[in-house]
C-alpha cells in the first residue's frame, strides 16, 4: 500500500496491527477479570485497569478495529471505525449517568480522579496532585449495576 517492498506481513503496518489488535485483547481480557470480580463481590470496579480509565473494555475494542483498519485498509473498515468509537462513547457516557445514579458519592469520586478513556502517566487515580477529595466517599453501600460496575 505504501511501496514497501517485500512480505507484506512483517511490513511496518503489519507489525502495528498486530500490537494494537494483542494489546486491546489483553486489556480485555485484564479489564474483564476485574469486572466480573466486582460485579461478584458487589462493588465498584476501581482495580486493576479500571484504576486508570473508567472504560477499559471499551478502549480495548477500539483498540481491535484500529489494528484490523492498520491490517485491512478498506472502505468498510475505514467507516465503521469512526461510527463503532461513536457508539462505544455513547455508551459509556449513559453507563456513568447510571453508575452515578446508583452508586453516588463513590462513583462520583471514582469519575473524578479517573479519566474515561486515555489514562494519565503516573501513578492511577492520581489528577496532578490535587489531593484525595474522596477520602471517606467509599462508605461500603455500593450496589451491583447490571455489566456497569
């Protein structure tokens, strides 16, 4: 596609597909052993993953489709990229609207210092040093969302 000579799968392009299409699985398979724990125990998934994004799972897809468009430049791969990343936002956005409602204070203050999509460089949960506002919001009363938490 860009004059690169020789075989097409050790290409440049090639390559970064690969990474991106291992990295977003193994961040959906890490990002899923922390969620399907929570969702048992009860509790708001904060941990692993999850203690540097809100949705991981979410990043981890888009993460898929961009190796495949890298891998498979086509006009299909191309459109439905900016459409399922549309989608996933949408979604994500009504999932907190719901964990707000029904976790409160303690998801309140886990969407505070947790980024939604890209996370920070550093140490997680961390927004530069601003301190813990949450300290004392984790009072033990969360509640199962269905697939939210």
């Amino acid at each position: 596609m860009l004059g690169w000579k020789g075989d097409a799968h050790i290409g440049p392009l090639h390559i970064v597909s690969n990474l991106l299409i291992m990295g977003g699985m193994i961040l959906l398979v890490s990002a899923w052993r922390v969620l399907y724990q929570a969702q048992r125990q009860g509790t708001l998934a904060a941990s692993g993953p999850y203690a540097r994004m809100h949705h991981p799972q979410y990043v981890a897809f888009m993460l898929v489709m961009l190796g495949f468009l890298f891998q498979w430049p086509t006009l299909v791969t191309l459109v439905m990229l900016p459409v399922l990343v549309w989608v996933y936002v949408r979604l994500a956005k009504r999932e907190e609207k719901k964990a707000l409602l029904a976790l409160g204070e303690v998801y309140a203050c886990y969407a505070r210092r947790t980024p939604r999509f890209i996370p920070r460089i550093g140490k997680p949960g961390n927004k530069g040093g601003t301190g813990d506002s949450c300290r004392g919001a984790d009072d033990g009363s969360q509640k199962p969302i269905n697939g939210i938490i």
